[in-house]
C-alpha cells in the first residue's frame, strides 16, 4: 500500500509558487481559476488549463483544451501523456518537475 511518502510530487520550479510541493495523490486540476487543486496566477493560463490523472498505470498528464497549450519537457501536450520521474510540465510561465518522491 502507498504511503504518504510514497506519493510522487510535483515541485514549482518557476512562477510565483517556486519551490512549493505537491503530493499527487489523486487526480489534479491546475489552472488560473481558483477552484483548481492547483490555481497558478498566470495570465498565460487558462482556467481551467490540465490535469495529471492518478491511473493504475501510473500519472498521466491531460491538456484540458487550453488557449495556450501544455508542455511535457518542452513538446506540446496532445492527447494524455504518461508521466515519469524528472519529467518537467510547463503552463504559460510557470514549471513543474516530477519527483518520485521526498522519501529517503
């Protein structure tokens, strides 16, 4: 069974909220709007603008037809991409980076 360490997450590493964490522990919202699990201010965002699905394959990250685009490790989200360790997801100025996890 997973644990609370076990849980991947998603690190900010540009954009207002660099260096908060997020542990992904089921399906995540992010865009401008603040009903998102994750509400970044960025005017390059839209509102409601992608998701990373919690699959029993593993993460999978959604572009939810967003004005301008999602980017896994700077190629154009179409579709639903599988996520890995490391990989970096960008939306308008601000990026994440996938960590497995902070356990030791």
């Amino acid at each position: 069974m997973m644990t609370l360490l076990d849980c991947p997450l998603l690190v900010f590493d540009t954009g207002p909220l660099k260096g908060q964490k997020v542990r992904v522990r089921k399906t995540i919202t992010i865009g401008r709007h603040p009903d998102n699990d994750i509400s970044i201010e960025d005017p390059s965002a839209s509102r409601h603008h992608a998701r990373v699905e919690v699959t029993e394959s593993g993460l999978v990250l959604a572009d939810a037809e967003s004005g301008n685009g999602t980017y896994l490790n700077g190629e154009k989200v179409t579709g639903a991409s599988k996520l890995m360790p490391g990989d970096r997801i960008r939306i308008g100025r601000t990026e994440f980076v996938l960590l497995e996890s902070d356990a030791k």
